[in-house]
C-alpha cells in the first residue's frame, strides 16, 4: 500500500473537559440523522452558505452535525476511518485541556499509523518548555494551536511564548486558520470559544514574527481563503492543509503557494477520510508527482519522517 498521511484529524472529544476518556471507548456511533457535513463531501465542497436566512439556518445546522462527529472521535472509529480510505498514517491534534499530548501518545505507542502532536494548556501556569521538551522526547512531531477553542489570541505574549519555546525543536506548528463556529447554546459560546481569534490578520503576524518556524495553516483560512491567499506568497515558511476544500479550492491552493506547500487533511472526525481523499484525487487530474506530494512526501518532509 502507498504511504498517505493525513496530516489534520482528531482523537477524543476535543470541545469539552475530559475529552481524552472518550478515545479508549468502544462501540460509539454517530448520533446524526441528517449530517449536513457529508452532503457538502457528496458535492466535494462546492457549496457554502451564504449570508440569507437559508444560508444561515444551515451553518446552525453544520455546527449541530459537527459536534455529532466530534462525539465520535474514539481510537475505534479512529482506525477504523484509516483502514477504509487507506491511509496509512495520521497525525492526531489536540486541544488542550480537553484532549492533551498524553492522551493521544499512550495509544500511538501500540499503533505506530498513529503520529501525535503535542500541544499548550493555557488554562494552566507551569514550565511548558519543559513539557513540550518532554512530548517531543516522547515521540511529538509537531504542535498545535486552536485559538479559537483555547481562547488564547494567537499574538498573545502565551502564545508567543510558547511558539518560542517549542522553536527549538525544529518542527511544524499546526495552527487552526479562519473565523468560525464551534456551539449551538450561549454558555458554551460564551465559555469555550473565541470565534474571532482564528481571524488571518493574527495568523499571520504570528507567521511573520517567527519566519524561522515552518507553520502549517489548518483549513486554509476556511472562507477567508481570498483575504489570506493575497499574502501568503511572500512568506517561505507557510504550508497548508486542504480540509474542507473543493477540487478547484486545491488546485487554487497549489497555484498560489505551489504543490510542495499543500498536505492532505480530512480533519476526521469532523470531516470524512474518503471523501477527502477522493476530492484530492481529483483535484490532481492524474498528476500522480503531485498527488505524491500532497498524500505524502510534503508532510513526510515537514515532519521529519522516513518509512
């Protein structure tokens, strides 16, 4: 089998407290009835909603079918996704304090398809150079930051901080890029996310203010894809993932940055393996040098990996 490596999915339950306990459980189904997110896979993202009434009530209806899947990001489901498309590697993000480095390294030590990314708890005071040394030692292949839901401005002294400290190490920082939405009720959104922190403007001002760090922009900027993509040429430190994009938003990607800059992601179990794979594909027309890259080797690279 070919090496695949989605370099954006998830373990564990990633927007609520003691998110890791949901890793080790077995028999977790999904709760959707109608799941917005794989009508979108059926068209290969090519629709998103717009600012009309109708556009609105479906974004409500995406974030509902979202955190269904959230509830489904046990190591089970997990590998289960991976042997169905093929993929034989995936990194895991956390996001702390609801699903820490920890959680995820104590099972990517019995499945090796498995590569974990260690992460800030910025709810906490402790010496997190320290810690990401250790997770780093322990097998960490990168780091990620989720602004929105850490609630931590990615041009906050934290976060300065602790990109600092995780320099040293020589490895991608996976940030989540775009404004977005992750709850349906006033006290989550209130208390657990800052949907305006994931806004591009931070994003790269942190990118600019640390060019010696290879970052990895989650999603692309989601729907703010214009706005970013008019500055990211001048930047030789920006890689991108290509979850939840159409067939022509990749290609888009690859003519801006270049096909050495793009990585294949699903964000499972937000989004699906397969269909995600498949978007990919198409993406490349048969250009299998291509394709190669993005499935592969431009991660593998990043990384620091060899098979």
């Amino acid at each position: 089998m070919d090496h695949i490596i989605d370099i954006h999915a998830h373990l564990g339950d990633i927007c609520f407290p003691g998110g890791g306990e949901l890793i080790g459980k077995t028999g977790v189904k999904s709760r959707n009835w109608i799941d917005i997110i794989s009508i979108s896979e059926w068209f290969f993202h090519r629709f998103a909603p717009d600012d009309s009434y109708f556009g609105s009530w479906l974004h409500q209806k995406e974030i509902q079918s979202s955190l269904k899947r959230n509830f489904t990001g046990s190591l089970q489901n997990f590998l289960r996704s991976m042997k169905q498309a093929s993929i034989s590697h995936s990194v895991s993000l956390p996001v702390p304090p609801n699903v820490i480095f920890s959680d995820i390294q104590s099972v990517a030590e019995k499945h090796p398809s498995i590569i974990p990314f260690t992460g800030v708890d910025f709810s906490r005071e402790y010496d997190v150079e320290a810690e990401l040394r250790n997770d780093v030692k322990a097998g960490a292949k990168g780091m990620k930051l989720h602004p929105i839901l850490q609630c931590e401005k990615l041009t906050s002294q934290k976060t300065y901080e602790a990109v600092e400290a995780f320099a040293l190490h020589d490895l991608p920082v996976l940030l989540h890029t775009g404004v977005c939405y992750y709850y349906t009720t006033s006290v989550d959104k209130q208390n657990r996310e800052k949907p305006l922190f994931g806004d591009i403007k931070d994003v790269l001002k942190l990118i600019a203010d640390f060019s010696d760090i290879n970052f990895i922009m989650g999603h692309a900027g989601l729907l703010q894809w214009d706005e970013l993509k008019q500055s990211v040429r001048s930047f030789k430190n920006i890689w991108v993932d290509g979850t939840f994009k159409s067939p022509t938003g990749i290609r888009e990607l690859v003519r801006v940055l270049g096909a050495d800059k793009v990585l294949f992601g699903s964000d499972w179990p937000w989004g699906n393996r397969k269909p995600a794979l498949k978007i990919l594909k198409r993406a490349c027309k048969n250009d299998y040098h291509m394709e190669r890259k993005i499935l592969f080797e431009n991660a593998a690279e990043l990384m620091g990996l060899s098979f």
